[in-house]
C-alpha cells in the first residue's frame, strides 16, 4: 500500500469498498463553520457600514482606492475583537492572522487581473489584421489624428528576430554554463555560480548601456545588438533554471552510465539532458517570455525606426516593448491606441511562451519540473542547497504506509 | 618492500580521452565566459564613462543637476542615487507584507483544489509566476492610467494628515508622477519574485518540526510564527533583497510614470522625481557625447550598487543556511 | 504535591476557563478539568486518502492509565490510526476518515472542538526524533505552553519535572541553554517526551518512539513509557514485538491484506495476545512468520 496508487487492482478495491460503507458519514474537519462564515460576512458588512460612515465625513481621502485602504485594517480590528470575545484568544489571533494573510493573496493578484483586463480593453478595439501588418512607414505624428495610424509589424518582426538571436546565443551558453556547474565541477564551480548570481541580480537597462558601450559605439544601432543584450538577460536565468533541473537528475543515473563506461560528454548528452528535458524546455521558456518583454536595453541598441528593417544586422529595429514605449509618448490618442495594441500583442506572446512553459514543463512527473514554481529556476542563491519539494503525494505515503 | 615505507595512497591517473577533454574545455570555457562578461560590464562601462567622470571627478557622485551641454556642464548622479533608493524601498514596504502574506497564503492556508476540480494551489502559483513574466511596460502603462488616479486621492490625504511628517509633505499641490506612485507600481513588480521564493522556502520547512509543534496544539498562526519563519529566516531575507535589486534597476515603469525633476527631494507624494534607472531611460539620446557618457556612468553606478547588494544577500543567506544546519 | 497542584492551576488557567466559558455555546466542553489521564474510544473508525481506503471499521479502546500497544506489518494503518486519534491524520491534503473516538466520552471530532485543543490534550511523539532546532532544551520543553500562551510563574519546576518523568534531568540540568539539536538522538527523543509531557496531556501517542535509536536508547525510552503510564494513557505503535510485550498492557493486532484496508484482527491483553493468540493470523505474526 505503499506506491500503488494507481495499479488498477487497488482501484477496483477501493471502489468495491466505497460501494460497501457509503452509508457512513465521511469527516473531513475543517476549523471553519458555517456559523464563523456568517460571523465573517457580519463583521466584513459591519466594518464597511463604519467605514462608509466615516468616509462620508473624510471626503479628502476620495476614490475606491482609499476606501479600501481604511475598510481593511477596520475589518481586521473588528474580526479580532468578535472572536476575541466569541471563543479564545488563541481563535482569534489564529483567525486575524488567516484574514491578513488571504488578503495579501488576493491583494496580490489584484494587478494581475487589472492589468489583464486593462490590456485587452484598451489594446483589442484596434487590432486588426491590418494594423498586425502595417509599419509605422509613413505616418506623421503631429497631424490630425485620424486616417493614417499605421501597425506593429515591424515592431514584431524585429522583437521576433532579436529574441530568436539572443536565444541562440544565450541558451546555448547558459546550458554549457549549467553543466560546466552541475556536471564537470573544477576549482571555479563556486565562483562561477557566484557570478551567475550577480548577473541575474544585474538590472536590464546596464545590459542595455553595456551593449552600449561594447558594440553600438563601433558598430551602430542594429537588432543584432538588441539581441546581445537581451542574451546577457536571458543568460542567468536559464543557467540558473537548468543547474536547478540538473540536480534534481538521480545520481544514480550518472554512475550507471559511468558503469557502462560511456565517456562524460555521452553521460551528459544521452543521460543527464533527456532525462531533465521537460524542465530544461521549462527554464528555457520562462527565460525567452522574461526577455521577450523587456524595454529598457532595447532604447540604446535597437534605438527603434518607423519602416520594416527585416536586417538585424544593418541599421535599426523595432521591438514590440520599444513601441509601445514610444507610441504612448505620443500626444495623439490614436497613436496611444496603437502602443496600447502593440503591448496587447506582446502580452499575449508572453501568456502563450508562458503557457506553453506550462503545459510543456508539467508532462512528466517524475522529472520534477512539473510541480515546481517556474519561478523557482531563476533562484539565485548560490550553492543553494534547497532539496526539491517533496510533493504532496510522496507525504501521503510516507503516512499510509506506517 | 622494506616496513619502514609507509603506506600512501595509490596515485590514480584517469586518462580523459580527447573528447572528453574538448567537451571539459568547452563547458569550462562557457563557465568561465560569464566571469568575462562581468568584468567586461565593468571595464567597458568604466572606459566609456571616462569623459563624464574626467568632465566631474568626484563631484559626479555629489552634484544632483543633469546639465550635460554648453561651455560648464554640470551633472551628478546623487538626486537619481536618492530616487532610486527611495523608490526601491517604498516598493519593498509595499511588497514584502503582501508577498510574504500571499506565499504564507498559497503554502499555508490554501486548499489544493477548489469545488473539487479547479487545482488551487498551482493556479496561485502559476499566476504569481505569469506576473513576473508581464513585461515591465505593461506594468508602466497600467500604473500610469489606471492606478495613478486612484493612487492621487490616497497622496492628497496621506499629505493632508500626515504632511508634518515631512517626507509626506507636498509643496507644489501637483501629486501625479510622484515618487509614491512610482514605488508602488515597483512594489507590484517585485511582488511575484518574493512571493515565489518565500513560498519556495516555506516549502522546505522540516514536516518534523511542524507536526511536533501541531501536536502541542499549536495553531496555525503558531506554527508560522514559531517554526516557519525561524526556518525561513535566511530565505525571506534573501529574497527580499533580490526583490530590493530589482526595485532599484526597473527603468521602464518608473521612466513611464515619474516626472523627472533633479533637485534633490524626500517628498514622496509630490510630482517630480529621479531615479538611475529611468534617467538612463528617459534621456537616452539627449544632452549630447559627454550626456551619453554620463549616463554611461550613472550604469556604472547603478551596476555596483546592485552587485554590492547581490553579494550581501547571497552572504546573509549562506550564512543563516550554516547556522540552520 | 503543591507543585503538581501549581501546575494543575497554571494548566487550568486562563486558557481553559476560556474554553469552560464558551461551553455554554458548544455542547461539549472538552477535558475543562485538565491534567488526569483519559480514556481514549475510538468507534468504526475508517480512514482514506484521497478516494483509497486505508483503515476500515477499527474499535479499539484506550484504557485510562494503561499503554496501549499497536502491531502489525507494514502499511497496515497503526500510525493512520494513531493520527487519527489526535486529529493529526486531517492536516494530510485529501484525507478524510469516518467514525467518532472519544476522549472520556466527549468526541474529539465534534465540529465544536478545535483541533488545537485537541492536539494539546493528546500528546504525540514522533518517530523520528524532532526537537525545535532553533530553541534550548528549555524553550524545546516550554514549547507547548508557549505555543497555548500559558503563563506560568513555575516554570523550572514544570522543566525539572518533565525532563525528570522523561529520564533526561539528570543528562542534560546543567544543559538547558543548549539547542535542542546539540543531544544526541535518544536523548532528543525523550526531550520530545518532555516536552508532550510539559502540557500534561491526558494521552500520550508514540508513533514507533525507537525506530530510529539504538538499544540503549530504546531501552531508557521503555522505561519512560512504563513509569508516566501512571499518570497519562499511553497508545504506542511498535514494530518490534519484545517491546509490544515489555512495555505494554494491551495489544492491538493491525493488519491489511492485499493492498484492502488496514483492520483490527485480534484486541486483548498483551500477555494473551502473544501466549495464546485466538486468531491464526496474530499467532503467525507475533511468532515472526510474517510481517
């Protein structure tokens, strides 16, 4: 009964047994009842009626924003004090400390909602086909706005083309950099690992000016630039990401391979990388949808033009970022809209990668990629000896089996 | 063979074959390559800062003005420095009790699935890691036209009740584009990252320790207080200053928001501000070769202070992971 | 004993006048008296995780004062059963379980107990030794009562006595100050002792308190058990039947065939259980044929 969970046999008997005592009355405890819902909602209206009361009298402290600023400590004072009087001191700050700590979570995914419905709404009303591939060739800004706004596609080609360059330069690298880590070792492992951390710590935009300074003073503005500085972003945090996966790799696996005298390049090949893959095709993806977004190291390498320039290596580019960037700059509103349809586009670049990150990074079980935070790749501490997660799964048998 | 020879250890030779040895070499190389990266960050960003520094000298890190053309330029890095630092840590006032609350939330008290079939904890976790991947220019553009109006009437009575305070002071009666909204849009972004990697920590506190406290009877507030967050020390601080280095280098949102003024200024609900970041941003191409070379310095700035900060936070948390174990 | 009457005092202190004075709301008011041993009745107990039943239909009575041993092969459902018995089997994602047990005649599943409470009633004693790591020897012994913010001005004297019951004072008095990682693994496992004690549990659980020690060890921790067992209900699980027999007053036989749910085969006195077990399968067991 120990880990077979799923072998159909057990299955069946569980059935059969379920069938037997369905006629006794399962018990899952929970510490909340129905009766502190309704204590919760009474004191949730009762804190709101106060607040409305006072915010009535407040009139300086206007907006919703506000509002919910002062209802919310109310409530936790008002929640406190009801069970500090209905049950003990311990209910109480017991239930104080689960009410702030559910908000935080929901206060946390507040924006991500907001901004979801924020880009849709004001980028979806001017996307088209057309605007998907029409440049920016051509268009006036200062006239009348109107007729003339023009499209992303140059934007999406040249962010299209930079981040494919900065992969094949960053990932390859980053995995090199990760087995060089995890898999061959040497005098320099710690110290490598240390940089990697202060590289993942290094802020965009001074991968922007460094590129600056490396290549665009001898060679000008191109996407190829672009595409370097976005591979010193990328770098990091695959490296990161992979040595992660890496170590969750059995060591057993290695020494059988070193057993079947496979040389060390053959054990990491065939054995350590296969066996990690859906991680690794994880850490890589969370990678290329962070650099896809970023802005701030495309203003001093790409610097951004108006026409189609399909050439990253000649001239400047455009990114998606870097227009939207500069559209709501803009003082016409319907080049605004276009920025605001041009981040649409990026957003939903970002959610697919992501997406894909996802359903990609959670196909095998075993590898342990797929019950992880993604975010969990870009840790940074070095020498971390965080163990992975055992999951929930493995807990219930260590309990059922004695 | 004589007694007097003392054991020693047999020597080993392991022979690597040739592509072993390339494929060492390679690996060593790549590894290797990021230490000559970093270096050349430094290097290359220290030589093309020369003409602003040489223009400055040690002024640059004390003067505040950013007059970078005509016959006496004048410019200093010292009012971006403050800004930066004042928005890095309004964010972090921001962050670190929703973070910390929402991993506690997500490892602690959330269900595994909901009604049965929606899987609970892995879609918090999944959007906390979707909100780290939004770009920061969505970020920019949200806190700019939608939570700057909200944001405005929370300035104007935090500034009516609390001005005495003096950083809550606003002399100008302008609230937009101040350094508050723009802390707080930093604050949302550096949310994600420390929610992640505090639930990450949390997640690792010994099962031992938690079901010996739960059966003294401890609740679940207890168990938090008293072996969670002993444990996670070291953790939590890490993150917190990772989410710290990024508050201080977001550009983006900070550029798309704040309206850049160069006076030095601790009134955080008032317009106008400075940060390296959206300097660097916002004046790219302006004030000419030796502007471009002071912005060049002021990366370099931003870039040793980030590192200085990397370099504590990785020692704090190895630290507290020796005395942890 | 004055001391022990302080302790009954500080125990029933504030926080238990609490639960006396919210009783008037809850039918039940659980253990308001605090500090003597219980008897523990666990009634059609089943026990699933997930949709897999793991423990089906066990009575079994916990008798005040005794120890209580729990056999049976691996994966059978003692240590479930165990859990269960102070609502430590619900914190496990998707268990559930059916069936009442009660602690002197109050059911300890009743919606209107806290689990927490319960828990500080019901001791329990890992497996694997788990002092705090992080607190001394005295904190790791306070813990409890800090955890249920019981105030208390004797506090020496509830430290002494329990590391005195859990044979450790004499080991560790002028090491109070130390972590509580710094003993060694026996002696971690009867800090633990000590500190489920500190609360005065009216039982006390032991999910196999020696598999992981040597026989040293085990043996001081045998000893324990047979002298608290005056003052507290002890129910220890056990896979090894020279200490069933050596500690015990009364035998449960757990067994589960086939991957089907763990039951109770044969309940009865220690000494019968192994002299002349009723049912072939416990004779076959405790005579090491199987399991």
């Amino acid at each position: 009964m120990t880990a077979v969970m799923d072998s159909p046999d057990i299955e069946d008997s569980g059935e059969i047994e379920e069938k037997k005592v369905s006629a006794i009355r399962r018990i899952r405890p929970k510490e909340f009842k129905p009766s502190d819902v309704v204590i919760l909602l009474l004191t949730l209206a009762a804190s709101y009626s106060i607040i409305w009361i006072i915010f009535a009298q407040l009139t300086l402290l206007s907006g919703a924003l506000g509002f919910v600023v002062l209802w919310i400590p109310t409530f936790l004072f008002l929640y406190w004090f009801v069970n500090r009087q209905m049950f003990t001191r311990q209910v109480a700050v017991d239930r104080l400390i689960g009410s702030i700590v559910t908000l935080g979570a929901g206060i946390m995914m507040l924006p991500l909602v907001m901004l979801t419905i924020f880009v849709f709404q004001k980028g979806l009303p001017l996307l088209s086909w057309d605007v998907l591939t029409k440049t920016q060739q051509g268009v006036v800004y200062t006239g009348p706005s109107g007729n003339n706004i023009g499209g992303v596609a140059h934007a999406l080609v040249g962010t299209i083309e930079e981040v494919a360059i900065a992969a094949a330069i960053g990932i390859p690298a980053a995995l090199l950099t990760a087995v060089f880590i995890n898999e061959v070792g040497g005098r320099f492992t710690k110290s490598v690992r240390v940089v990697v951390t202060a590289m993942s710590g290094t802020p965009a935009i001074v991968a922007g000016v460094f590129i600056y300074s490396i290549w665009v003073t001898k060679f000008h503005y191109s996407g190829f630039a672009g595409a370097l500085a976005l591979a010193i972003i990328l770098l990091p945090t695959v490296t990161r990401g992979t040595e992660e996966v890496l170590k969750v790799v059995h060591n057993d696996l290695r020494e059988a391979a070193i057993a079947l005298a496979a040389p060390e390049w053959r054990t990491v090949w065939s054995v350590v990388l296969p066996t990690a893959r859906s991680g690794l095709i994880t850490s890589v993806l969370l990678g290329v949808a962070i650099s896809i977004g970023e802005t701030a190291p495309l203003i001093m390498t790409i610097f951004g033009n108006q026409v189609m320039n399909a050439n990253p290596f000649v001239g400047p580019q455009m990114g998606l970022s870097l227009l939207s960037y500069k559209q709501i700059k803009l003082p016409i509103q319907s080049q605004i809209d276009l920025g605001y349809t041009s981040a649409l586009v990026l957003f939903v670049l970002v959610f697919g990668i992501f997406i894909l990150a996802r359903i990609l990074g959670a196909q095998r079980k075993g590898s342990g990629g797929g019950r992880r935070s993604l975010l969990s790749f870009v840790r940074w501490t070095p020498g971390s000896a965080l163990e992975p997660n055992e999951s929930a799964v493995v807990k219930k048998e260590e309990f059922s089996s004695d | 063979m004589t007694s007097e020879l003392a054991p020693s250890p047999l020597k080993l030779a392991n022979k690597r074959s040739n592509e072993d040895r390339l494929f060492r070499g390679v690996t060593r190389g790549a590894g290797l390559a990021t230490f000559v990266i970093l270096a050349l960050i430094g290097v290359f960003l220290f030589i093309e800062a020369l003409p602003a520094f040489r223009s400055q000298g040690w002024r640059f890190l004390t003067n505040t003005g950013w007059q970078t053309t005509g016959a006496h330029p004048q410019f200093g890095v010292l009012s971006a420095l403050s800004g930066s630092i004042i928005i890095a840590v309004i964010g972090l006032i921001i962050a670190i009790p929703v973070s910390i609350s929402c991993a506690l939330f997500i490892n602690e008290y959330a269900p595994d699935t909901l009604l049965r079939f929606i899987p609970f904890k892995n879609f918090l976790t999944a959007a906390v890691d979707l909100m780290a991947a939004v770009p920061s220019i969505i970020y920019g553009m949200w806190g700019f036209f939608i939570l700057q109006p909200h944001m405005v009437g929370l300035e104007k009575w935090l500034s009516t009740f609390f001005g005495s305070l003096g950083i809550f002071q606003n002399t100008s009666g302008a609230y937009t584009s101040s350094f508050f909204i723009a802390g707080t849009i930093v604050g949302i972004m550096c949310m994600p990252i420390i929610t992640s990697l505090c639930r990450e920590v949390f997640s690792l506190t010994p099962s031992g320790e938690r079901e010996g406290a739960m059966s003294l009877g401890a609740s679940r507030a207890r168990v938090i207080r008293d072996v969670v967050f002993p444990f996670s020390k070291g953790g939590m601080i890490g993150s917190i200053m990772l989410g710290l280095g990024r508050a201080l280098g977001e550009a983006i949102a900070v550029a798309i928001i704040i309206a850049l003024a160069f006076p030095l200024n601790f009134h955080v609900v008032q317009a106008g501000g400075n940060s390296i970041a959206a300097l660097i941003a916002l004046q790219w191409g302006a004030g000419g070769n030796l502007g471009t070379s002071a912005l060049l310095a002021a990366g370099l700035v931003l870039f040793i202070l980030t590192l200085i900060i990397n370099m504590i936070a990785s020692r704090i948390v190895n630290a507290s992971k020796m005395a942890g174990r | 004993m004055t001391n022990e009457e302080n302790m009954t005092e500080v125990l029933t202190g504030e926080t238990d006048r609490r639960v006396a004075s919210s009783a008037t709301a809850s039918p039940t008011s659980l253990r308001v008296d605090g500090v003597t041993a219980a008897e523990l009745h666990a009634k059609g107990v089943h026990a699933w995780f997930g949709e897999r039943m793991v423990l089906e239909n066990v009575d079994l009575v916990m008798e005040r004062t005794k120890v209580t041993a729990l056999i049976g092969p691996s994966g059978c459902g003692k240590s479930t059963f165990l859990r269960i018995l102070n609502r430590m089997h619900e914190i496990v994602p998707g268990a559930s379980l059916a069936g009442s047990v009660d602690l002197d005649g109050e059911d300890i599943y009743d919606p209107n107990q806290r689990a927490a409470t319960i828990r500080r009633h019901i001791g329990m004693v890992f497996q694997r030794p788990n002092p705090f790591p992080a607190m001394s020897v005295r904190d790791n012994v306070l813990a409890g009562l800090r955890f249920n913010r019981i105030k208390s001005k004797h506090k020496d004297e509830i430290i002494e006595e329990a590391l005195t019951k859990a044979g450790l004072w004499s080991e560790v008095r002028d090491r109070l100050k130390d972590m509580g990682g710094a003993l060694s693994g026996g002696q971690q496992q009867r800090l633990c002792i000590a500190r489920a004690l500190a609360v005065k549990p009216a039982v006390l659980l032991m999910d196999e308190p020696c598999s992981a020690l040597d026989p040293g060890s085990t043996l001081r921790i045998e000893q324990t058990v047979k002298e608290i067992a005056h003052e507290v209900t002890v129910v220890i699980v056990t896979h090894n039947m020279q200490q069933a027999q050596r500690v015990s007053d009364k035998t449960a036989f757990f067994l589960s065939q086939d991957g089907n749910p763990g039951y109770i085969v044969e309940t009865g006195k220690t000494e019968d259980i192994f002299a002349r077990p009723q049912d072939p399968r416990t004779a076959d067991y405790v005579q090491g044929r199987f399991g």
